[in-house]
C-alpha cells in the first residue's frame, strides 16, 4: 500500500491561548498524532495531550526570528503526510485568520495529499473579549474590519487601503502590527480618522500573561514607547473600547497578575493549574515527576490478582487505585471479582477515583496522612490477623505498614507505581521559570520537591512556597525550602483555598 495514502494533515487552529478555548475536534486529533508541529503561539500544554513517541517540531515565528521558513514548513507538512503520517499542524489561532493556513493546504493539495481544516478561535475575537471589549454592539459597531499590521516583506508597497479603513465605520480589529502602530495610526489620521479615535491594545490576550494599554490614535503609539509594550498583541479600534470601564471581566479576578508555577506530574497538573487559572492566576506547568509502573511488574500483579483473598484494600492516592484496576481488568471482567474486601482511602481524591470503578469506600479518615488512617482502623475494632493489602507507591513512608502489622493486621504491600523525575521540557516552562521568574510555587508531594530541586534552578528571593500538606513541608524544610504556607485540607481543593486566602486574606477568600 502507498504510505501517502495512509497520511493526512490536519490544519488547526489553537485558539487564542487559554487552553480550555481549543476545541473538541483538536484534542481528538492531537491524542492520535504521530507527528506535531507547532507555533510559537500555541499553547505548549496542547502538548500533554500527545501519544508517547509523537515526533514534536517547532516551527515558530516571531518577529526577527524564524526557526523555520514557511517554504520549509510547506515542504515538510508534504513530506510527513506523504510518508504516511497523521500529522498535526497546530496554529495559534484560527489557521486561515492570518495564519498562512490557505498557503500550507495549497501545498498539500498541490502534492495531492489528504487533509483537514480544523478551525480556532481567533485572537481578533477572544483578546478583545477577555479585556472587556465587545467587537460589535448594536449602540457602537454594526460592523467588524480585521486587517493586519504585518504584511508579507516582499511587497514594494502596502495592500492595505488606509483611506478606506479611515472611512469604514465600525470596529477595526488590528492582528500582527504592534511594532508599526506608529505608522499605522499616522497613516489613518492622514486618511481622515478621528484622531481622539478609543485604542486598545492585548498582550498575550487570554492568558493569565495578558496585559491590556488604552488610547487613542493620537497618542497610542507614545503610551506603546512609553511603557515597553510588546507583541503578540492585537489592537482595537473604536468607541466600543470605552465599554471595557463596565465589562473587565477577566483582568477583576483575584488572582490576576500572580504568577504560579505548578509542579505535579504531567498527566495530574491540570486540575490544579485548572483551578488556579479560574482565578485569573498566570499558570505555567512544571513538570517535575512522571508516573512508572513498578520495578516489579509481575509481583504487583500477582498481588491484585488476589486481591479477593484479602479482607481490606487500602489506596493511598488516585494513581495508586488507577494502577491498580489498570492491572486488574487485565485479568478479570467482572468488577465483582474483587471479593467482598472492605475498602480504606487516604483523602477525597482517592475515594472519588475508587468510586470511579462503582465501588464504596468503607474507610476514609478526615486527614489524609497515614496517621489518620490507623487511628481510623483503630475505631473499627482488633485488627488482630486481618489480612490488608495496601496499594502504595515505591519508596513510600513506612508509617502505615508498620503501624498496622503493630495493631496485629498482615499487612502485605503491592507497590503499584514508581515516581520518577521529568526529563522533558516540551512546554518551556523551564526557560520561562529562568527568565521571568515566578510569584508562586507549589508542591503536592515529597517527589515533587525532591526532583525540583535536583534541577538546581536559581530561586528568586522574592518566591513563595505553598504546600499541599505536612509530609510536602518536612521535605521541603529537610531539602533548605522555608515553606510559607501550608494547605489545612490536604488535596487539590484545600491546596487552591490556601493560595486564595494567602493573597486575598481569609475574609475577602470565602466570598
């Protein structure tokens, strides 16, 4: 069979870079891709959604620096799709909203290639509507003009018409031009547009990152030298600009402006930078463990396979429960096959994950530290002989085996996954964590810490530390963090609350 007949190529848009505005439809082709390539716009969490071994290209553009030609990116979506490849293109955005989208399907079309468009939504739209702008209002804009600020370098004169766009009337939504406002709002004054004309610019609009400057055509370009302001950024123009002092939304949340950095597992970073994002935080995730199965595959095994033999199964985290029916639906079809077992959960993550699977949890201390779970068994009544089987991670405390086979209990361990430290660094939150810096970051295990710090990044004096939990705080302290606060519920929830109320107060926290 021939390979390209096997390839396709899906040309899709991003979004504008909050990652909950992609679509359905992305996230579906991105779980299947052998191939990725993507912009300097897109958001790199897109990333988390890949197959292992997906082959990840980085194609950005931004002013001054190419890493590829758009030639070269042409030439390459070919020879990927016609290799029989399904292959992602993501593009920030909506791919043919200035995205040079129409260019790269005429390539593929031209090679007599299948693919597909996959449209976004565009930064024209969202980035006025997270500053508080409504494009059209049927008091101020029956109309919307798009127009670019950065045209292809090879032209010898501008397509843009100046005099029109000074007499269209409406809004005018401005993509790619920061760097000329300038000369663009000169050549529309000359045209004949209203000097005191309202202008607003969004950076990084969408994002916890986003940043938004008035004016008006007058004096826009002196408040953009004035204050440093830089691209990616989209321009409006027109009287619906005013509306923003009523409709600011989204810069009002109240932890707008912190920036937080997020140090879970890949796969586990999302409820957490979820949350935090809610609450208008600028979230970057920081991977610094992945989750292995264990040293002994074939020993845990054997262990759930008899796991009806036992009388209590005892889960310590979610990843530990969701190894553990991983292995189990393996051999067995019936969930029943489980026996009659008494189930124990350390915390409300655990349990909602064991009642995933139709199963109740018999025993759920109101902490989650193993301590509280033998003083939870210890009201149950003798544990003299019971036979427990408790799924853990490697390398785990040995508090609660050891103070269970005290009480009398057999306590056999089925080490159900290992932690290991996170070597890629597909999103750039590492750089990122180099250059800017952070407000904030947080720890959600003693794993985590660890491997944290084993990357020895430079830490701003200024940095704060949250963690999820006393165990996180010992070993934060045992490794040199000061640890300034500490979440009273020890989960994911509980975590989020005491981030609210560190930088809100505890009163203005519970509104």
């Amino acid at each position: 069979m021939n390979p390209a007949s096997e390839g396709i190529c899906y040309l899709a848009g991003a979004g504008p870079g909050d990652i909950g505005l992609v679509t359905l439809k992305l996230r579906e082709v991105v779980e299947r891709a052998d191939v990725i390539v993507y912009d300097y716009l897109c958001n790199p969490e897109i990333l988390q959604w890949a197959p292992p071994g997906v082959e990840l290209i980085y194609a950005g553009k931004k002013a001054g620096q190419h890493t590829l030609k758009q030639e070269e990116i042409d030439a390459l979506l070919v020879e990927k799709t016609r290799a029989g490849k399904r292959v992602v293109r993501l593009k920030g955005g909506d791919p043919f909203v200035f995205g040079r989208g129409g260019e790269e399907a005429e390539a593929l079309a031209a090679a007599g290639l299948k693919f597909e468009i996959i449209p976004g939504i565009s930064s024209a739209i969202a980035a006025p509507a997270y500053a508080g702008i409504p494009v059209t209002h049927r008091e101020h804009a029956a109309q919307l003009t798009i127009f670019t600020g950065h045209e292809d370098p090879a032209k010898t004169e501008s397509s843009l018409d100046f005099a029109q766009l000074a007499r269209t009337p409406g809004t005018k939504v401005m993509l790619m031009g920061v760097e000329r406002i300038g000369a663009i709002t000169a050549r529309l004054v000359e045209h004949g547009a209203a000097p005191a004309t309202p202008v607003a610019l969004v950076r990084w609009g969408t994002t916890g990152r986003q940043q938004t400057l008035r004016g008006t055509l007058a004096d826009i370009a002196e408040k953009v030298a004035a204050s440093g302001f830089e691209p990616p950024a989209v321009a409006i123009f027109g009287s619906v600009v005013g509306l923003r002092d009523r409709l600011n939304w989204f810069e009002t949340r109240p932890l707008f402006g912190k920036r937080i950095v997020v140090t879970r597992t890949r796969k586990q970073a999302g409820a957490l930078s979820a949350g935090l994002r809610q609450l208008g935080a600028d979230v970057f995730e920081l991977p610094t463990i992945r989750i292995e199965p264990p040293t002994d595959l074939r020993e845990f095994a054997e262990l759930v396979r008899d796991a009806h033999t036992y009388e209590w199964l005892v889960f310590t985290s979610p990843n530990g429960v969701t190894a553990f029916f991983d292995i189990f639906f393996k051999m067995y079809d019936d969930v029943r096959s489980i026996g009659g077992a008494k189930i124990a959960a350390i915390g409300p993550a655990t349990a909602a994950k064991v009642r995933e699977y139709r199963l109740a949890v018999d025993l759920q201390p109101e902490e989650f530290v193993a301590e509280a779970v033998v003083k939870a068994f210890q009201a149950q009544g003798s544990l003299e002989n019971v036979a427990v089987l408790l799924a853990r991670a490697e390398q785990a405390r040995d508090v609660l085996p050891n103070e269970l086979a005290r009480l009398g209990a057999i306590v056999d361990e089925a080490v159900a996954y290992r932690t290991v430290a996170e070597t890629e660094d597909a999103s750039g939150a590492l750089a990122r964590f180099r250059d800017e810096g952070a407000d904030l970051i947080t720890f959600t295990s003693s794993s985590t810490v660890e491997n944290f710090m084993a990357l020895k990044l430079p830490l701003p004096a200024s940095l704060k530390t949250a963690s999820i939990g006393p165990v996180t705080s010992r070993t934060m302290r045992e490794l040199g963090l000061t640890v300034d606060f500490e979440a009273k519920q020890y989960d994911i929830p509980g975590l989020i609350a005491a981030i609210r109320a560190y930088y809100l107060g505890p009163a203005r926290a519970r509104k």
